[in-house]
C-alpha cells in the first residue's frame, strides 16, 4: 500500500511540474494506465485555451528502453502527418523522468459517445472523413493499428483520428507484421494465427468494425452477448445495400479478399457517397 500511495503522490508532481513548464493549470483526468497519463489542461494566460498532455513516465520497475521506444514511435508518426482529419501534436518535450507531448482539446468527444444519436447524414460525413483519413496514413506507409470508435474524437461536425501509440511506419504496403497489438475485438481473424499478416488490411478489418458501429449505432465493446457481424449484416441491412455492400468487403475473413482503402473509395465513388468523395476530392483531402 506504502509503494502505491509513494506512486501517485510522485505521478501527481510530475504532472504538476509538466503544468508549470508549459504554463499549464491542471484539469480534468482522462485516461490513466500506468505508466501513460491523459490528462487536459488550461493555459494560465488564456482560460479559453485548453489542452491535453500525454506523459508517459519513466520508472525503474519498467522495462525505460520499451516506454521510451513508445514515446518515440508515437511523436514520429505524429510529426510525419498533418491533415485534417488527423490528430495534430502542438509541441513535445523530455524530462529526466517522463517524457509528455501536448494536443489540441476536443470537448465534443469520441465517436463512442455520439454513436447512440448518430442520424445517417452525419454518419455518412464521418465515413467518408474516416476513410479520408486511412487513405492519407496508408499512402503515407502509416498504419494505425487500433481504430476503433473511442481513437476517434468529435469536433465542428468532423473526426479525427486519434492516439497513435500502437501505429508504425511500415516500408512498403507489402510489409508483414508478427507483433499482435490493438483491442482484440477489432482485430483481424489473421491476427490470430501466428504468421505474418498485413497490418494495412487489419487497419480495414478495424475501418469495417467502426462502421458496423456507426450503422447499428452501438459500440461492439458494450455488447454482453452479440451474434456475430456479420450475421447481423445478413439479417438486418438488404442485399442491395451499399452499407451490406461495404462491411461483407470490409468484414471478409480472408485478408486478401478484404478491400484495399484505394477500392474502398473507388466504390463508394459509385454510390450514395459520390458526392461526399467528390467534395473531399476538390479540396485536396483525399
């Protein structure tokens, strides 16, 4: 008990002392699995102006060389990418024991939050923005590895695609991957075997879930007992649906039988989206 209470009497300091640097006062708590801490802050010079701060802290019961790889991964992906539909880093630092990098707030939340008043308009917008973004980090050779709708946050009517602390810069699109990361259920089936798979295609395995989401306007994870998706896409959504259309691709058990990001878009190009796709196209997003 002394040890933990000793923890986070030294974590409530790191954090103040990261406040101080920055000109920060300390807010509200919003995610903490030891030794990462989310948490948002208000400038001191401005309260209209607030922001979040991940830290990741350094503590020698922990593996330093794995927590700052972590720390080091994430900041590189994230100075590599800027588009509108992307999370943004304002500025990072490293101190002798955390490092922390700042991000704008987004009061409005997660998808995970509005997915039980989500109406088709907005689903359809956010879709297509998603899609946007994937296509961006997939060109880009960046995969994200944890999509799901609580990565992705809310703001003025559009999304953004959030935490990258388990995404990679891969070579090529060809690039395997062994490491098995990322919430379980929106995995791939291949993440399961042990053989290389492709972090690319489980990237649409996860775009499929988010949408599976946003059409039956349920978060998978809050699901006691749930047949399985794509059951409930047979039973519930008409054959000649284009939602029915898109999750039976993107669901596909067999990974080379999943749409590309590439194929995706150029399906919806031929549906319903068109328009939404076109605009996006016009402004250079996609």
């Amino acid at each position: 008990m002394y040890h933990l209470e000793r923890k986070t009497l030294e974590l409530q300091n790191y954090q103040k002392e990261i406040c101080q640097v920055h000109h920060f006062e300390v807010g509200t708590l919003l995610h903490y699995n030891y030794p990462i801490k989310v948490f948002q802050v208000t400038s001191k010079l401005d309260h209209n102006v607030k922001k979040v701060i991940k830290a990741y802290y350094k503590d020698s019961t922990y593996d330093d060389k794995k927590i700052v790889k972590h720390f080091l991964s994430e900041v590189a992906v994230l100075a590599t990418i800027h588009h509108p539909f992307i999370m943004s880093m304002d500025f990072m630092g490293s101190f002798p024991r955390y490092f922390a990098y700042v991000m704008p707030f987004y009061e409005d939340g997660t998808l995970t939050k509005v997915l039980p008043s989500i109406h088709q308009e907005m689903s359809d917008e956010y879709f297509v923005q998603l899609c946007a973004a994937v296509n961006y980090l997939h060109n880009k050779k960046v995969a994200h590895r944890d999509l799901k709708t609580d990565n992705i946050l809310i703001t003025e009517k559009k999304i953004l695609i959030a935490d990258f602390g388990l995404s990679d810069i891969l070579p090529t699109e060809d690039t395997m991957a062994t490491k098995r990361k990322g919430t379980v259920v929106y995995m791939s089936p291949e993440q399961f075997l042990k053989r290389p798979f492709d972090p690319f295609k489980c990237d649409m395995f996860a775009l499929g879930v988010v949408y599976w989401c946003m059409v039956f306007k349920v978060n998978v994870l809050n699901q006691d007992t749930m047949e399985p998706m794509m059951e409930t896409v047979r039973t519930k959504l008409s054959p000649t649906s284009i939602d029915r259309l898109i999750l039976t691709n993107l669901l596909e058990y067999q990974p080379e039988e999943r749409l590309s990001i590439f194929k995706l878009i150029f399906l919806m190009e031929e549906s319903c989206f068109s328009h939404r796709i076109a605009k996006l196209k016009e402004q250079r997003f996609i």
